[in-house]
C-alpha cells in the first residue's frame, strides 16, 4: 500500500465529508442533522446538502481528502476562528453546539481543526497524522495566532495524540448530551502555537 495523498476537497467528496463528519462525532452530526430535516428527509441527506455548500464553517471548500491508493480514506475539515464572537451568536447557537461555540470563541484567530477522521479500514496507516500535517500547513499560513482543536473529555486517546503533538488544554465546557449519544465528560479546548 502506498503513502496516502492529500488534496483539496471538491464538491464531488461532499457524500464522504458528510460520512467522516458523522464518524468524528460519534453520531453528533447525525442528530443535529436530524432536528434539521424536514418530512422525507434522512439527517445524512442534511449533511450532505451542508458539504455541498459554498460558505459556512461545515463545507467542502474548509476541507481536504486523504486518498490511499485512489480511494478517500479519511477527511480534515477545518477554518480560521473569528477574531471575535458577538455574544448574540452564542447565545443563538442551538444548546447542544453552545458549548463548542463557546469554547471556538476563547480561541480567537486560531485555526481550527473541526474534523479529523479516517475510515476504519484506514486507521493505522499514518493518514491522520499526515491530515493533521496538513492542517498545521494550513494554520501557519492563514492564522499567526496558532491552531486550535475541541474533543471530549473522554476520547482519551484522542487527547493523548494531541498532547503528544503540543496540543495543551485551554478551557473546558460540559457535553449536551443527547439520545443516543455516549460521552459524557466535558468538551475540551486544545490550542497550541505554530512551531
């Protein structure tokens, strides 16, 4: 199997965006997705039709595709921050993404990593890391003031590899759970400076 290779993201992989998204948040998307849909709709034709998007913060243009030999393997998806959040913002924001609102709002400038996520049959085979490479290439050339990630408590492992890549927390906000939904624990603020 060959290295993977990384490349921007085109209307065309919004089906795989929409999937990753999903796989990342352990079915978060799934569910915000699903109090979206109208009569007839499935929450995934939702995310679908939110890849395919031209603006917004959840959109094939913030994201970039992982291939290994020819097939999308994994997904980053990730934007600047604002340098600042009106409190109007937060306060709109629907309760079970208030918290990560919050949290995006105490990391002003920085570049955030909203999604980083592989296919299961592509784990352990250096795509996230190469992703994540991707991501502070990105960051160092559109936010000086350093790069930013959010992940619950509870993913430990999750916390672990970014610690190990100089992540170090910053705030915390309690999760808003939700049916389904297993994580309890605390949304977690990770930032680090550009090296």
């Amino acid at each position: 199997m060959s290295a993977p290779s990384i490349r921007s993201a085109t209307i065309r992989d919004a089906t795989h965006l929409a999937a990753l998204v999903d796989i990342a948040g352990e079915g978060f998307a799934s569910y915000f997705w699903g109090q979206m849909a109208g009569s007839g709709q499935s929450p995934f034709e939702i995310g679908r039709m939110r890849a395919r998007r031209d603006e917004g913060s959840f959109t094939w243009r913030n994201a970039v595709i992982a291939e290994l030999d020819g097939d999308v393997a994994g997904a980053l998806v990730g934007y600047r921050i604002a340098d600042s959040t009106h409190p109007a913002d937060i306060a709109e924001a629907p309760a079970i993404v208030r918290p990560m609102v919050e949290l995006e709002a105490e990391a002003p400038g920085h570049w955030y990593v909203n999604v980083l996520a592989v296919f299961p049959e592509y784990r352990g085979k250096g795509i996230g890391g190469a992703l994540l490479a991707r991501a502070d290439d990105i960051g160092r050339a559109v936010a000086p003031a350093g790069m930013a990630i959010i992940v619950a408590s509870e993913n430990e492992g999750a916390v672990r590899l970014y610690e190990r890549c100089g992540y170090r927390e910053v705030a915390r906000r309690p999760i808003v759970g939700f049916p389904g939904y297993l994580r309890e624990g605390d949304w977690v603020l990770l930032t680090r400076p550009h090296s």
